[in-house]
C-alpha cells in the first residue's frame, strides 16, 4: 500500500537498532527522508548508510544522548521542519520498587516522559503551521498493565501517556496527530538484557529464559523491529489521520484485557 509520506521528512529517536531501527527502516521504505538519532556514531552511520542506498532517501545523523539537554538541543537543530517524529529512548532498569530512591525516578521522568514532550514542544508548531504532521511515541505495554519489575518504566510513561491524551486533542484541528506505539517482547537487545536478569535470577539458560517468556504470549513468539517498524509507518501515513490520541498494542496478545 502506499503510505502517501514519500518525500516526508522524518526525525526518529534511538533509531541505530531496535524497534527505532524497525521504525527507520519502513520510514524509508515508504519515501520518508530521514533525521536518525543515536548514542553510537559507528552504528548509527553504518545503518544511515544502509538505508541510503537501499532506498534512495536522505539521511542525516546525530550521534548524542536524547535524553541530555544539550543532545536534544542538537537534534532540535537538526529536525526543525520534520513532517513527522518517532520519540524512543531506552527503558529504565528493572528492580522492586523498594529499590529506587527520588534520582531514579527523576532520570526515568527526563528519558521517558520529557524527553518526549521536549521534542514535541520544540516541533509540534512547525506542523500545525503546515496543516500537517505525525507524531509516534515509544512507550510500552506496561502503560495498560503494569510491570511490576519495571516501575520506573511504568510511571514515566504513563505521565507522557495522559500528556498525548490531552495534547493530541489540541493538535488535531491542525491535521497533526499523536499517537502510541505499546510493544510488548520484541527480539531486541532490551528483550536481551531481561532475559540475561531472569536466567541469572533463575540459574536457568538464555534460551530457557526466552522459552519460558515466549510461552506467555498468545503468539508463542517475540515480535520482530519489521512488524513493529511497519505499524509505525502507517501511523505516520495519509491514511492515519482520523487515528488521533491513541495507544496501540503490539504484544501477541500478551496484554489480557478486553479493550
């Protein structure tokens, strides 16, 4: 299907790997030019380069720390015009919630929760100027049922969660929309870096540990950076934009609710 974004201009967050790798790639894909962002310069070149001539599509990079005020001042600088953002940031670490002090949830709220509304306040209007724009947050399914090893990460994004319910409604008569991607497991180094905590925990193998996790999801598997990459795309598309200030999951059913 054509997304009808070719020649769109794109900042993606955290997008060298992972699930904002996934987001790059079918940006690209559909004809978006791309602004990609990460920590690791090496990384962050090679894909870049990749997917220009894969593609055929313009890439800027900006290697820094997002969640940094002097990294998100570079990346304002370089994404000022974008027609549509993808915020992403790495999760906090897991722990028990008698683990964590008041600096612990202060850089969760600066990494998932302003770093977000910091670019949105930054690019937002030069959207609503065009009378057009697409907004893709990262956040987690833990913000529709609770992790209760990932409170920092629970807490964090549930406030960026009831910032987008409001700030969408305000942004939508401007033909921007704003919306939520919720992954559940995906086969990403986060995914990993679990899986490592619990077969230590459990003195147990990696591969148990994912077996053992695979078997709580409806799917019985992780979810791959495509399928999450290709829901983003079209959140992003001319044909999202009567999807306005909602919070999509992407978990193989693992979430048990009714709505």
């Amino acid at each position: 299907m054509d997304l009808g974004i070719r020649g769109k201009r794109a900042l993606v967050c955290a997008s060298s790997k992972g699930l904002g790798l996934g987001c790059a790639e079918a940006l690209a894909e559909a004809g978006v030019d791309l602004v990609m962002n990460a920590r690791g310069a090496d990384t962050l070149e090679r894909e870049a380069d990749r997917l220009r001539s894969q593609h055929g599509v313009s890439v800027q990079t900006v290697a820094c720390d997002v969640t940094s005020p002097d990294g998100q001042a570079q990346v304002i600088e370089a994404a000022q015009n974008v027609d549509i953002i993808v915020t992403n940031a790495g999760g906090p670490p897991p722990g028990m919630w008698s683990d964590w002090e008041r600096d612990d949830f202060i850089k969760a709220l600066d990494a998932n929760m302003l770093t977000p509304i910091t670019f949105m306040k930054a690019l937002l209007p030069g959207m609503m100027d065009k009378g057009w724009g697409r907004v893709v947050n990262i956040t987690s399914q833990s913000v529709r049922a609770p992790i209760a090893v990932l409170g920092l990460s629970n807490a964090a994004r549930s406030g960026l969660t009831g910032y987008v319910a409001g700030t969408s409604r305000q942004v939508a008569p401007y033909g921007v929309t704003i919306n939520n991607l919720l992954p559940g497991i995906h086969a990403t180094d986060r995914a990993d870096a679990l899986d490592s905590g619990v077969a230590e925990q459990k003195g147990i193998s990696m591969d148990d540990a994912r077996a053992e996790r695979a078997a709580t999801i409806p799917a019985r598997r992780y979810g791959t950076r495509q399928e999450f990459g290709a829901t983003c795309a079209f959140l992003c598309s001319q044909q999202a934009g009567f999807i306005v200030g909602q919070n999509i999951l992407l978990d193989g059913g693992a979430t048990n609710m009714t709505m």
